[in-house]
C-alpha cells in the first residue's frame, strides 16, 4: 500500500501540500481515536503521562514525522517521486550509521562495506545533477531518527501512532483555520468528493501502518526486511513508468550502486540470521544429548528397607511393686474384741 500512495497525493489537488498535511494529520488523529474506542486500549495513557522523557521521544518523533510526511508529499506533487523513491532506498544505510554514531553498535565488515558503497551513491547524484540529492537525504534521515525515537519509546504501533497526531493536532488544525481565514482553504471549495479524499488521508497513513504491525508479529523479521524494499521498488517504477520522470545514465548508475549496498545488506542480515537460527538449534541439540547422558549413567536406586512394625520393639519395662507393710502392735487406744 505504501507503493501506492504517490497515485494518492495528486487527486488532492488543488489543495497545497501544507494543508495536505494538516488534513493528514487531524484525520489521523480522528481515525485512530476511533479505533482505540472499538478496542479500549487506554492503559498506556496513563503510563505515558508519568514519564516525561517518554513524552519527549514521542514529541521529537512527531516532529521528524512531520518533516517527513510534508516532503514526500510535496516531492510527488512536484514531480520528484523518483528521488522520493531514492530516500525510501537509502533509509536502511541512514538507520545503520545512526547505530553506530548514536547507539554505539559496531558493524560487520558487509554492513561497513554497503554504507560506503551507499555513500559513493549519494556522492555520484549528487555531481550528476549539481547538487546533493537532498529530498532523499532528508527523507531518509527524518524517517531513520523517527524509527529510532520511536525504538527508545517502545510503545505499539496504534498507540505510538495516536500519541504522534495528538502532538500534531493542535497545530494542525490551527493552521486549517488560518488557511480558512486567508480564504486559502480548498477543503469545503472543491465539491463533496475531493472532501471525502482528504478526510481519507487518515485511513491511509493509520492502515498501512496497522497492516504492517500484524505483518511484523506473523511473518519472519527476515521475510519482513525484504518485502520493506517493496515499497521504494514501486515508488520508483511509478516514477518512471507512470509520472515518466527522467533517468539520465548518471542517476542509473547512483541508484545501481544503492542497489548493490541494499544487496549486499539483505544478504549479509541472511547469513547472519542463518547462522544465528543453526547456533541455536546445535544449543539445543547438545543440551538434549547432555541431558540423555545424564539419564543413561544415573545408577538403579536400591529400595529402601521396610521399617518394622511396632509390635517387634522391645518391651517396656514394668514399674516396681511396693511390698505391703507388716503387722505390728496395736496402737494405743484401740481395743482388740
């Protein structure tokens, strides 16, 4: 679905990409409040109010979101869906150095290899068309940081999503009414219909997104990682095909070397997810052995001897038996008969 929205953005014409994204924003917000009433989901709410560097994730994330929904949808509306394609392509190699420099992690030498073959990338667009490419470079830094914000926060996609537009609401619909007050505003301007298509700006941006989180839990993190390449394919072959935006020899060969860093990508995360799935399973097949082992050289256990019965305790011994005292005289007083 997300290598079909640039076929969306243009029916919205003629409203502005800014008020675009206002429209997405507000409708988000509606769209996903409604659908967290269908399925009581507030307990978050209350976790998230309590902790403030939470909130802090949460706001830098909508504010990187923002940045990156407004592009993209200025950059198909404007003719650029190639290049919007290209930051989409080169997001994964964003993501990795953002690891690096930010988390710390350290690299494979495939993994070092495709962020420099995807630097070579940027460098040969950027000479071919005299400046950096940067709409893709943008959109691939402001998604990364979104998916890093949104990693540290680690909150489901539903509830992430309805605290990023309640963030952006406000704003939002201000700027609606600003537009409204300028007589600027195409909502209401342009017939029922094109009403109806930027209220449905926010079952666009909450479905895909919904989708892709039932995808996450169902399908292999692998299988998951490639089809995440379906989307800029299509974006790019819209680009070419449909918008017929041009593909001078240099830009095929910037996007032939991002292409070979992506290959090289996939088949490193392949091979070390093959590795990781096969060190698992000897783990657990020489635990099985270790256990086996154990059972086979544990000795039979003699049975325990029967306890006697009380009966064959010896006997107690009895008490001694006072002699009875002897007769003696009468005392005094007492007269015998």
């Amino acid at each position: 679905m997300w290598g079909l929205v640039p076929l969306f953005w243009p029916l919205l014409k003629p409203a502005s990409a800014g008020e675009i994204l206002a429209h997405r924003m507000v409708w988000s917000f509606v769209f996903v409040g409604i659908a967290l009433l269908v399925v009581r989901r507030w307990d978050w709410v209350r976790e998230l109010a309590a902790s403030p560097r939470k909130l802090a994730l949460l706001t830098l994330a909508a504010a990187v979101i923002t940045v990156n929904w407004g592009l993209y949808i200025w950059s198909v509306n404007t003719g650029h869906v190639v290049e919007a394609s290209l930051g989409y392509f080169i997001n994964p190699l964003v993501t990795i150095a953002l690891g690096v420099l930010v988390l710390k992690e350290r690299l494979r030498p495939a993994q070092w290899a495709a962020v420099g073959i995807g630097l070579a990338a940027v460098v040969v667009l950027a000479v071919a068309a005299g400046r950096p490419p940067w709409i893709s470079l943008t959109l691939a830094f402001s998604f990364a940081l979104y998916g890093l914000a949104k990693k540290k926060v680690n909150l489901g996609g539903l509830e992430s999503l309805a605290a990023e537009t309640a963030v952006q609401f406000l704003p939002a619909l201000g700027y609606l009414v600003l537009l409204g007050t300028q007589g600027s505003l195409a909502f209401g301007t342009e017939g029922a219909g094109h009403m109806a298509l930027l209220a449905s700006t926010g079952i666009v941006t909450a479905v895909p997104l919904v989708l892709f989180g039932a995808a996450a839990i169902r399908v292999p993190l692998s299988t998951l990682g490639l089809l995440q390449y379906l989307a800029p394919i299509s974006q790019f072959l819209l680009g070419v095909t449909y918008f017929h935006e041009a593909m001078p020899p240099e830009r095929w060969a910037g996007f032939s070397l991002v292409w070979l860093a992506l290959t090289i990508l996939t088949w490193d995360a392949l091979r070390t997810g093959r590795r990781s799935r096969a060190a698992v399973a000897r783990a657990a097949r020489e635990a099985a052995a270790r256990d086996a082992a154990g059972l086979l050289a544990e000795p039979e256990r003699k049975p325990e001897p029967e306890s006697k019965p009380e009966s064959d305790a010896p006997p107690r011994p009895r008490p001694a038996q006072v002699p009875a005292p002897a007769a003696g005289p009468a005392p005094a007083g007492e007269h015998r008969a």
